[in-house]
C-alpha cells in the first residue's frame, strides 16, 4: 500500500443504515470460489443511490454456504464506501490460489463530477476522472479506478477472517486471475482504450509488473477473460460488440496478438472463460447479439478451437456469470434482473454432466425484497440491450 493511502472500509458487521435489504434498489455483478472443503463463498456489489451519478451507498458484500448451496450464511463481510470523499467499492473478484488461500478483490474508484477539487492520489489510489465521449457512449477515462484486495489463510475455518486491504495496482479487474503453467500469475483488467490490459506477477502477488508492450485496445475491448492452452499460450476473450474478440500471448503474457473476432455472438457483455483439469475448456456468455437472454454453456475439448453449446437460462437479463470448479463439479454464479429481482443464481453441474444435454436447477442465493423504483425499472431497460449501454 502505498504510504498514507485510505481504502474504503472493511466491516464484519451489519449496519442497518448502510446495509439495508430493503433499500436496495439493485444487486449483481456476482463472483465464487470453492474451497478445497467444499465451502461456496459468493461476492457480489449491490446498495442503493444517493443519487443517479454519485452513489454513497456501493458496497460488496460476501456470504457462503457449507451444504452445496441449500442454505448461505448470512454476509459476513461488507467493504463500504468511503462516504466523505465518495470513493465508492464495487466490481468483487474472488480467488483460490494455488495454496488455497481465498483472494477477494475489488476496485476503488473516485465518483466524484469532473469539475470537483482532485482528490491526491498519492492518498486515495484514484485520480479524477474526466468525460470522454465516444459514439453513443458516455464514460470517465479509465485512470480513475485501483484494484485492491484482502486475503483469507484459511478459508475453511469457522469464522474466516480476512488481513487488512492492500493496494495491488491502478485500473479495474473483474475477471479471475490465470495462475500459469510456470508459476506466474497473470491479471487482466478491463476497461477501455488507452491502457495496460495486463499485469503479472512471478512471486505469487507480491509484487505486480505491467505487461511492457501491451496489445493495441479500442472501446469495445473490456472485461478479459484467461485460460491457458495444453501447448502453453495463454487465450484471452475479450466482451465486445456483436461478438466475442480473442488474441493470444506466446510467451507467457509478455506480449500479445492483435484483437481478433470470434463467431460467438454477444450483447456485450462480460463473459466467463475457465480451463478444467481433465483438458476440457467451459466458456460462459449470452448467446444474443441485442439482450442480456440465453445465458450458455460452450464446452471445448480441444482447447477452443471447436466449441459446443447448450442454453442454461432463455430468461431476460440474466448476465454476468462467474465460474469455479472444485471435486469434479463445476459452479456458475450469475445475477437475474439486477435492478428488480436483485437475484444471485447459482448452478452447480457434474463434469460428465457438461458435454450432454443435462441442466441443474437454479438455486437463488439471495433475493432481497424491497421496493422496486421507477429509476431502478429504467435502469434494467437500459442495462438489458445493447442499443442504449449506460452500464456495464
């Protein structure tokens, strides 16, 4: 961490003026790990707005389960918003190392209006942000985020506690970092043109080094997703416009190919890519160029050069899946109306489940009640299709 620097607050208990159920006015953005005992943690971001363009009230939030997914614990942890400077949390990532200690990490980003005072980001690991316009888009220029995390020894015991938050580098990461053949860990942040995609590491996160000749981004390249092929290079899928985009790296995430067009369709958004230890490639997406619908499977058993497909959920906005594999199953988290239903679903398959036709049931994780506002039915019309993407 960097000397002096604030992060936003870790609390282990409810406060039911920050944390609210029934204030919630939206819940998504959902990530797992299992640990090696079988114990199911699920992050996710939810809160609810002070206003529509600055949000006080952001925070992730974490519960698991010991019984597969028929009961959760109540959340066990909350990190907060830094309220007085409006540095809000979101966009959790969760994460088994190879030595079983569980990651959960988060991005911090200053919210506050382009013409505010600037806030030292030799203090607040942010810099201000300023409006960048881009086709029928409008965002803030990627600068403005750091991603941090807290880390638990052992994930299993009775009341896991977690070590104090740590600065791990500037821009955004919600996607699982790849763990490579050589020992060297590999992130992928996600957001848009103009920055360094990649950051490694080669003494299991210690330190983190930004990938030198970094691969050229447009707009329409974000949130990446990793796996390492049989023969060693590293696959990257990128979310993009109609569909999804890949390169590759040959060298061990030194350096990467130019961006290239699949012909897996998508309505940009974020996909979910994992490599299991029988060989078997699982890609998780929308398959719909225009909504946020069918959510799929694709299974690949020869490292993504040929993929099969099967629907796992034809409900409307149903979307950012996160997946995990532990014992043989594989678990996908995922988040159905996040502004309305607010629901965290679960699944959870057999290996030999995944190359046939066999789906299990949904499990709903959590799905908080309360008042679904005007706002909040106008923000799942937007998020819902890609004609009119105002959120991620």
């Amino acid at each position: 961490m960097r000397k002096g620097q604030i992060y936003s607050k870790i609390t282990y208990k409810y406060d039911s003026l920050k944390h609210s159920e029934e204030k919630r006015v939206w819940q998504g953005m959902s990530t797992i790990a299992v640990t090696k005992g079988g114990r199911i943690f699920i992050a996710y971001d939810t809160g609810w707005p002070g206003d529509e363009t600055r949000n006080p009230n952001h925070f992730v939030t974490l519960r698991y389960s010991d019984d597969q997914g028929k009961t959760f614990s109540d959340e066990i942890l909350y990190i907060d918003t830094v309220e007085d400077k409006q540095i809000i949390t979101g966009d959790a990532c969760l994460w088994l190392d190879p030595n079983d200690k569980l990651h959960l990490f988060w991005t911090q980003v200053d919210l506050r209006k382009s013409d505010d005072d600037p806030l030292d980001s030799e203090l607040y690991g942010v810099t201000q942000r300023k409006l960048v316009n881009a086709g029928n888009w409008v965002y803030f220029e990627d600068t403005k985020g750091t991603t941090w995390e807290i880390v638990c020894e052992n994930p299993d015991e009775e009341s896991p506690k977690f070590d104090n938050p740590r600065y791990c580098f500037d821009q955004d990461m919600i996607n699982k970092p790849l763990y490579t053949k050589s020992g060297r860990i590999i992130y992928s942040k996600y957001k848009f043109e103009k920055i360094i995609p990649f950051e490694y590491s080669d003494d299991m996160g210690k330190t983190f080094k930004p990938v030198p000749h970094p691969c050229q981004k447009r707009f329409d390249h974000c949130e990446p997703c990793l796996f390492q092929r049989d023969d060693g290079v590293i696959v990257c899928i990128w979310r993009s416009f109609n569909f999804l985009n890949i390169n590759y790296s040959y060298d061990n995430g030194e350096t990467w190919t130019e961006i290239e067009e699949t012909d897996i369709q998508t309505p940009f958004t974020k996909p979910a890519v994992i490599k299991l230890p029988s060989g078997l490639v699982v890609l998780c997406h929308n398959d719909d160029k225009r909504k946020r619908q069918n959510l799929c499977l694709y299974t690949s058993k020869d490292d993504g050069k040929t993929w099969n497909k099967k629907i796992i959920d034809k409900r409307y906005t149903v979307a950012y899946p996160d997946l995990d594999y532990r014992n043989g199953k594989l678990y996908l988290v995922y988040d159905h109306n996040r502004y309305t239903d607010k629901e965290i679903c679960l699944m959870i398959f057999d290996e030999k489940d995944l190359l046939t036709d066999k789906i299990p049931e949904i499990i709903t994780v959590c799905k908080p009640k309360g008042i679904i506002t005007e706002w909040a039915r106008n923000q799942e019309a937007t998020y819902a299709q890609t004609d009119d993407i105002n959120d991620y």
